[in-house]
C-alpha cells in the first residue's frame, strides 16, 4: 500500500466487534481515514457511534471481549498492525501513539505527586532516569501552562482545567507523532475549554504535533480541525477539510448535525434529528442512516460506497453517486 509523503496516519477497513451475550457489538466497522501530518482531524458524531472504540482500535487498547479486530493502520509508513503485542507497547504506544482518554481529569493517581505522573512515560518509554524524566516533565509543563511549583503539586490540588493539562503533558511527554484526545473538554466550563482549544493549538504550532479529537461538541471542535470525519453507527460517512464541512456539509446526517448548533448570529431554530441510532447489535442492512433521513429513496435500501464528490471530500451516500 503506498502512502504520500504528507501523511501521517492510514486507516483502512478497520474493523473492532465486541462479544455480548446478546451478540456482536459492530463498534468500528469498516472505518477510512487519512491524518496529514502536523493536522488535526475532527471525528464528530453521537454518542455510541463507536468514536472511542476506534481511539482504542488504532492504539490497541483491548478489553477481553473482542470477537473481530483487523484491518490497516499506516502510521509514517509501517503498517502497524503486523507488530506483535509486546512490539506495539515498545515501539508504538505513547511512544509514537498516545492518548488523552475520557475523563481524563479524573483519572490522575490521588496519592502520586503531579510531576512523578507525568515522568512516568518517559521513565518507561524512554529509558530516562528519574531526575532527567522530572526535567523534561517540567519543559512539558511550559508548553502546556502548569506553573513549575505544581511538579510536587497532588490531582486533588489542581483545577479541573489543571488537571486537563497535566493529563495533555502527560501524553505529550515523549513527543509522540499522534496524540488522540477523547473528549478533552466535555466537564469543562466555556472559558477553560477555550483555553485548553488555545493550548492545543499553541502545541501543534511549536511541537508539530498531529492530533485526533474525539467529540460531539461541533462548535468547540471547529476551533482546532484542519479535516472533519464524521461517524454514525460504526462507520465513518463524510471527510472533509474543515473549511467546506462547515461551510456545505455533504451528508444528510452531517447537514442534521449542523443544523443542530445553534447560531448566534442567525434567527433560524436549531434542528433535531428525529428517531434513535441503530443497535450496533443488529446495524440495518443498506445505509445505516436511512431510517431517520428525509432524503431517503429506494436506492439507500443497499449499503453505500464512499464516493469521491469535489475534489477529494469523501460521502457515503448515494446521492452523490
């Protein structure tokens, strides 16, 4: 499989069920992508849509209840699926691959130290020594804005914005190619999640640092995207550069999105998308938006392709077959 030279990250037909009594869970199915490198791709969409499933699918973080996990990561070239579990945690996660993950504010460690929690990685990952692992946690604490006498500083110290940036150090410590954030900002105020979007934004300018953002908040994610994907039921059914997604979303479901935002300088209503997502149990067969689209015809009873449409934006709908 060849990749350009700008791309960061490949994903092709990646694919994670999970085990239930009641059946598989198709959580990622079949997903695309491509991440340019120093750029931020947005994946929005509903909750359960299978968003944090595929953070865990390109990172591998497995529970034991997998029935199916395949399909193609490209990370600057390698097809990082072929390593074996204990190359992956040697040479790929948080390594070169790390994650701010769900609620991450409140995952810190009660009774360590802020800066022995952020050295950690690079303890591990790096090789470093205690005191070298300390020194650079305090370079990272820079970048992310954590006064330095914060280092000897506990979790139940810190703000939640705080806590938000050390979590973002801690990810950023090994200066990876790839950070994920899942939700970076959802228990945030509006004023600290402006700040945290600034401060991402700072990171990927000094550190040439790529980014996925996990999250269903459209106006707080416009603020870092360079591409937009979006996700329904498992499969991801628009990409787009951020400019014309906001501008001219393609897909029903994506359009349905956007008009739920409210606007504050425009008299029109906010939208609702009417009906619930499909079971992930039992996805329908065709386009999986169909049940709930006022654009449906007889055609969206067989499952779309994705479809090249403008340029390079990719649609999954036959409307623009």
């Amino acid at each position: 499989m060849d990749t350009t030279k700008n791309d960061l990250l490949r994903v092709k037909g990646l694919r994670l069920h999970f085990k239930t009594r009641n059946g598989a869970v198709q959580a990622v199915d079949g997903v695309d992508f491509d991440l340019p490198r120093n750029q931020a791709t947005v994946i929005i969409g509903e909750s359960g849509c299978g968003k944090s499933s595929l953070a865990k699918a390109i990172l591998r973080l497995l529970p034991r209840n997998v029935q199916e996990y395949d399909g193609e990561v490209w990370l600057n070239g390698q097809d990082i699926m072929t390593y074996n579990s204990e190359d992956f945690r040697k040479e790929i996660r948080w390594k070169r691959i790390s994650m701010v993950p769900q609620a991450s504010m409140n995952a810190l460690n009660p009774v360590m130290r802020i800066g022995d929690q952020v050295a950690e990685p690079a303890m591990v990952h790096m090789g470093l020594s205690r005191g070298e692992a300390l020194k650079s946690a305090l370079r990272m604490f820079e970048h992310v804005g954590i006064p330095s006498d914060f280092l000897h500083r506990y979790a139940f110290e810190l703000s939640g914005g705080m806590r938000q940036r050390a979590a973002l150090a801690m990810s950023l410590i090994t200066l990876p190619d790839l950070v994920i954030l899942d939700e970076p900002t959802s228990a945030l105020d509006v004023l600290t999640q402006a700040n945290i979007m600034n401060l991402m934004k700072q990171v990927k300018r000094d550190l040439e640092t790529s980014f996925i953002l996990i999250t269903h908040d459209i106006a707080t994610s416009s603020e870092l995207a360079d591409n937009v994907a979006v996700m329904y039921a498992g499969q991801i059914v628009e990409v787009s550069d951020a400019r014309r997604f906001f501008n001219n979303p393609l897909h029903p479901y994506s359009q349905k999105l956007m008009a739920s935002v409210p606007r504050l300088r425009e008299t029109v209503e906010p939208e609702f998308i009417t009906g619930q997502p499909p079971s992930l149990l039992n996805p329908p067969i065709g386009c999986r938006f169909a049940d709930r689209c006022t654009k449906r015809f007889e055609k969206c009873d067989e499952e779309p392709p994705t479809i090249i449409y403008d340029g390079d934006r990719k649609v999954k709908c036959w409307l623009y077959a």
